[in-house]
C-alpha cells in the first residue's frame, strides 16, 4: 500500500549562508545538519523512521540565523511513502 504525504522544509539561501552552525545548535529536534553549502534539513524518510529528527517548524533556526539565509516560508515537499520501505528500514534500524 502506498501513501502520499507532505512535509513542510524551511526554505534556505545558501549564498547568504557562512554555514556558522547556529542553526544547528538552536534546532531542539536535531532536524537540521550542516552541509557543504548551508543547512540541510531532515528528510521525508528520515523523520518516518525518527519522528525526533524531524522539523516541527518552531522557526528557531530562522530567529538565530544572523545573516537571514534561512526562513520559515515553507516548501512543502511530497513523496511517496510505502509499506515496504518501512518494512526495510525498520529491519536495519
């Protein structure tokens, strides 16, 4: 059985970015990591699995970010999410 679902991701500028971490360190659910161009938040799948590790839009990040590369306009991302997968993942967790 397949199921649609969406998530809301804050929407970042990387080329305001100076990849500071203070996004990192201000996020209570440690839905954000720090990549080669600026913050990237937990995925879809992710958040499935680990429902700790997922963005629960509090706009932390957003408020400490000191240049404003981060903001809270959300982009909803879809995906298709099946019983297979998580039959999958919840055998290698």
């Amino acid at each position: 059985m397949n199921v649609n679902m969406t998530w809301a991701l804050p929407q970042v500028d990387e080329t305001r970015c100076t990849l500071c971490g203070l996004c990192v360190e201000a996020c209570p659910c440690h839905a954000v990591k720090l990549g080669e161009q600026g913050p990237v938040f937990a995925c879809p799948e992710a958040c499935r699995r680990a429902r700790a590790e997922a963005c629960d839009c509090c706009c932390l990040c957003e408020e400490v970010c000191p240049t404003g590369a981060i903001t809270c306009a959300f982009e909803i991302v879809g995906f298709e999410w099946n019983h297979d997968m998580e039959r999958r993942l919840a055998s290698n967790g």
